[in-house]
C-alpha cells in the first residue's frame, strides 16, 4: 500500500519546519539516497533523502510551507504496481507529537522519526509499546516469514530495519527477544513563567509605533535553550587579565612566515589553542554534565561561537589539542563561512565541552557568557587593549591586556578546579611558543 513519507526530524531541537523545496515532483522515480526536498530547521537549511524507493504518487505539503511539524505526512511514496488510484483521498495523515527538545540532561540525538514511513502492513511496536522503525519492504518480508521485529537490530538510518536484515533471517534464526526498557523518566517540570504575556506586553505599548517582529526557528530555540540554561544550570564566574604582548610579537612573526603560504593566523586560532591544551592539562574540567551523572572527555572539543544573521552557531572543532594553529584556522574558516550560510551539518554544531565567545572584534572589554548545555564551561573574551601595569621589578610599564571571563558550571567544575583552568589557559596564551612544543 501506499506510503507516507514523514516531516523529520533533522535536528534535536527541531519539532517543525520549513519545506524549502521539493527537489522531485509527483511521478518521479526515487531509490534510497535520492535527495527529495531542502528543509530549513531551526538551525539550518539541510538536504532530506529519500530511505525507500518506489515513485512520488502525490505531494501533500507545497513547497515554501512553513511551521509544517515533525512527522506530519508531507508526500506519498507508491511501490512496484502500485497507482495514484490506491492513494484515495490523499491528505496529510493526523500530526503526531513532535519530537522532544533535547535538554542539558540529555545527549542531543537525532529523532527516530526521520523520514520514517506509515506502516504497510502494520507499524510493528516493541514490548515497551514503542514503534519499531522498519522499511515497508523489510516489514512484508518479516511478515511472510514470520519474524518479530523486535527482536531484530536494524542497520539502515536511526537503526530503521531495511530488506538486508531480514531477506536472511528465519524464524528461528532470529535472536531472543530484547527486555523492554526501563521506565520513562521522570517527565520535565513545567517551564518557569517567561514574563508578561505577549497580549500584556501589546497593550503596555498600544497607540506607540512599532513593528512586530516574527520568531524563526533558530531565535526560538536560542531563547528556550538559553532561558533554561540560565534559571538551571548554577553559573559561577572566574576573571582574569591576560598580557598578550609575547602573543601579538609571536603571531606576526609567524603570520611573516606564513605569508607564502597565504595563512594568517589570528588571536583567536591562538585562544583556540590554549583552551584545547589547558583541557589537556586539566583533565578532570574537561566534562559534560549528564543528568545524573557527568562525562569526562578526553579529547578536547572545543566548540566556537559564530554570529550569524538572526543568532548564532557554536561549531565544534574536535581533538583540537591535536591540531595545529594554521590546520584549526583553516577549519574555523571554513565552519563559520558555512555557519553564516546556515549549510553546517547536526554533527558539526553538537557536542564538545567547552566553549569560546569572543566578542572582542567588536571593542566589548569584558563580559559573562551563558553555559551552552551540556558544557561544563564557556570562556568570554574581552578585547586587547593598552593598560598600565606594574612589571615584575616594581616598575610601570604599558601591556597589551586583555580580560577574560570563565563562566562555570558548579554541579560539573568546583571553583578550585575551574581556577586551575583558567590559570593554565592564561600560562599557554603569555606563552605561546609552549604551545608548539
């Protein structure tokens, strides 16, 4: 019969979002792999491919439709004999729920509901009562053999089930049936109250001139993500100024060096750098929190934070301590050239453990950033400019400072702790060439 080919998810933020386009129309020949539509999430537009084969018998969400939920019926996908005449009265099928928001107390994974289809004959569920993700074909095959799906590991996208794992199996090939899983958790406390409400607010500035402005994904997202960030994770903050002298003498000398190459490296591949040897050197700060428990990394992932038009990205540079100065400043070019284009993949803006917020290009000298969850730190960085400073002989003597702000999270790094990071981050920036060694 028949198959619904689903809004997904493709972010683990994402519960609704843009059909940009349809890349096929209706009476195309698709197979696995096929791109079918450019999709904007919350955080970037991303190409959606198709996971089974057969022909586009009918398009039920235009393209440009915006809002469109994930797991809504956006397309019906026809196999071998079948016609537009078994489609019927083809409309999008009832929304499911959307998948949920991922929260600092769960690792961000993509929903399982991406481009996931309406059963044929039956969407199989485990004995948790949960559905087991499985392709039509690989269903009709189970089912003339007799095989439970459950009990069967699937290889294609999000673990779904495809015809290779099964056209192998027997019934009595099939493993043993998997224990159903642990009780949910315990479901997410309401959200605190944001504030007046959007009628308040109208009315408070009712008969003045002004224009309302219309939240896309990403501001949403930012402004939930952030609020909760802040009302829960227990932020603690660490100052230090930093004398960048020996830093700014180094850099041109090599940027001279570097020159034929065309590279130029700037502070910020230098900060970079010393934030991913610092974890090194510190490694117990080097750490997520996880719910109920903490995860303490050991690479050091180091995500940045990109400006873009409406927001912002945090692109990650990972095993960054192994990378070096002009390979990171090669990679954060190209990650924030496609972070303002909106082409970053999920995978290149999740995960890390620390992150960096420079707004020192734009003259701020010093200010405290919001813990990205599930971070356990975030370093703000100020500008450099020249102070006065007493040198080590007693002397006065004009420097290069410039003022850093670690913000922490406590239930992850304790104050002695985070003291030690920022200190050893400090040590590898007043002496850069360390950081070669």
């Amino acid at each position: 019969m028949p198959t619904e080919i689903l809004m997904p998810a493709l972010s683990p933020t994402m519960e609704e979002g843009t059909l940009a386009k349809w890349l096929v129309k209706e009476g195309d020949t698709v197979s696995s792999g096929d791109l079918l539509a450019e999709i904007e999430t919350d955080k970037a537009t991303m190409e959606f491919e198709a996971v089974d084969e057969g022909v586009i018998g009918k398009i039920l969400i235009p393209e440009g439709s915006e809002g469109v939920k994930v797991n809504t019926a956006i397309a019906v996908l026809l196999e071998d004999g079948e016609s537009a005449d078994d489609i019927g009265a083809a409309a999008p099928a009832p929304k499911a729920e959307a998948a949920p928001t991922a929260t600092q107390d769960t690792a961000p994974a993509a929903a399982a509901a991406t481009a996931d289809a309406t059963p044929a004959p039956a969407a199989p569920k485990g004995a948790d009562g949960t559905r087991i993700f499985a392709s039509p074909l690989a269903r009709r095959i189970a089912a003339n053999k007799g095989l439970d799906l459950a009990n069967v590991t699937g290889s294609g996208p999000h673990g779904r089930i495809v015809k290779a794992d099964v056209e192998g199996l027997s019934a009595s090939d099939a493993p043993a049936a998997k224990p159903a899983a642990a009780a949910s958790a315990p479901a997410t406390p309401a959200a605190a109250a944001q504030g007046p409400s959007t009628d308040a607010v109208l009315k408070i500035y009712e008969g003045r001139d002004f224009e309302e402005v219309k939240l896309d994904g990403m501001r949403k997202t930012i402004a939930a993500r952030l609020t909760e960030a802040k009302q829960s994770i227990p932020h603690f903050y660490l100052r230090r100024d930093i004398q960048l002298d020996a830093l700014m003498g180094f850099r041109a000398d090599l940027n001279k060096q570097l020159e034929p190459r065309g590279i130029k490296l700037s502070v910020n591949d230098f900060i970079i750098k010393a934030c991913a040897l610092a974890l090194q050197q510190v490694p117990e700060a080097n750490s997520v929190w996880a719910g109920d428990r903490t995860l303490k990394l050991k690479p050091s992932d180091v995500a940045v934070a990109v400006a873009i038009e409406g927001g912002l990205f945090t692109p990650v540079l990972k095993d960054a301590e192994m990378k070096s100065l002009s390979a990171l400043s090669a990679e954060m070019k190209d990650l924030a050239a496609r972070a303002r284009d909106r082409k970053l993949a999920p995978h290149e803006y999740q995960g890390g453990s620390f992150a960096i917020s420079n707004l020192g290009m734009f003259g701020i000298e010093n200010f405290d950033a919001v813990i990205n969850p599930p971070h356990g730190a975030i370093l703000a960085v100020g500008a450099g400019v020249k102070k006065p400073i007493v040198g080590k002989d007693g002397e006065m003597a004009v420097a290069t400072v410039m003022s850093v702000t670690l913000s922490v999270d406590h239930r992850v790094i304790d104050g002695a702790l985070g003291a030690n990071l920022l200190n050893a981050i400090k040590d590898n920036l007043e002496s850069p060439m360390t950081m070669l060694a």
